[in-house]
C-alpha cells in the first residue's frame, strides 16, 4: 500500500465530506470508488463506448467540468 497527499479546494473537500457521510464510508473509500468508477468509464470509452447524458447541456457540464469534448464539433 502506498500513501499519497491529496490537496482540495474547500468546496472539493465538502464534497467529498458530503459523499462520505451519505454513503457512510471513509473519505479514503469514496476516492477508491471514484477512481474506480472513472477507470471503468475511460476503458469502456478507449473501447469505443460512448456516454450520453439526458437532459441539458448546463447539467452535462456540470458532471463532467469544461473542458471536455464529446466528440468532433458540428
């Protein structure tokens, strides 16, 4: 096992206070998770899946952050 320092804005840390609290799990176990979560979505992505959102795109940008690009612009 290796350690590592992980430093979060305010708000990044009540995030992840707030995820572990409702999932009742150390805030350790919610980063396992996410990381998890998001290596499940990359190599299923690399293998040419793809991931839609429903509704607008304000809330699509609100999960995955600016920056990100779904594909070839029209």
């Amino acid at each position: 096992m290796k350690t590592m320092t992980l430093n979060l804005k305010n708000e990044e840390m009540q995030v992840l206070e707030d995820l572990s609290g409702a999932q009742d799990l150390s805030k350790t176990a919610v980063i396992r998770q996410a990381l998890r979560l998001y290596q499940m979505v990359h190599r299923r992505m690399q293998d040419g899946e793809t991931m839609h959102f429903s509704g607008d795109p304000e809330r699509a940008l609100q999960f995955i952050g600016p920056g990100f690009s779904s594909g070839p612009s029209k």
